[in-house]
C-alpha cells in the first residue's frame, strides 16, 4: 500500500464489480482493499487493524450479512459508508446511518463525486 493514500474497503459479492471499483479508486489515487462478503469486512472491522477511510458496500452480498450489517458495525468506528445497490434504497440507507447511496449502473463517476466528498477529498 502507498503511503499517503486513503485506504478504502469495498464490500460485494461480484467479482466484475470488486474488480471495476478497486480500479477506479486506484486511478483515483486511493488504495483500495476487497471483501467479497460482509462477513469478512464485519471480522475486519472488529480486528481493528488498518482501518479504512471509507467502505464502499453492496446492500446485499448473498451471504448470511448484508450491507446493514457493515454499517451497524462501522457506525461506532465513524467510518463512513456508501451503499451500493441495483435498487433504490435510498430512504433505507438515510436512516441507517450510512453516508450515502449511489445505484450499481456501472458509471463510477457519480460513486467517486461522493467518496471524494465523504472523506474530504485525497
């Protein structure tokens, strides 16, 4: 990881989209780590160890944990979070504590306005 670069974590379950987020973050200047189940952000999380600036998670990630479910455990961290899913759940994510919603449309640019303006630019 390089050093002065925000780290952020992005959390689903499809590969294509882990793949296609990561990328974008790191031309972007970010270091970016993947989690392909809520599962194992959760574990992550309650380690404590290398935290994140910000978690980037899908809403659902076909396993026994959801997004809500890195929220719930990210919120006392004060780790902001944006959700990313095919539907829109924005009234859910408001209050759920999260930082924000961006749908999976597979134009990044709109999801990298809102990590900028979540961790306050690079």
């Amino acid at each position: 990881m390089a050093a002065g670069k925000k780290l952020v974590w992005v959390v689903d379950d499809e590969q294509s989209i882990l793949a296609a987020v990561k990328d974008r973050l790191e031309s972007n200047d970010f270091n970016a780590a993947t989690f392909t189940t809520a599962e194992d952000a959760v574990k992550a999380l309650s380690r404590g160890e290398n935290l994140p600036a910000l978690i980037i998670t899908d809403n659902d990630t076909r396993s026994a944990m959801t997004g809500m479910d890195v929220i719930q455990s990210a919120v006392y961290k004060k780790i902001p979070i944006i959700i990313q899913a095919l539907n829109d759940i924005s009234t859910k994510v408001q209050s759920s504590g999260a930082y924000g919603f961006v749908p999976k449309t597979g134009d990044y640019r709109a999801l990298m306005i809102m990590v900028n303006q979540a961790i306050g630019g690079k």
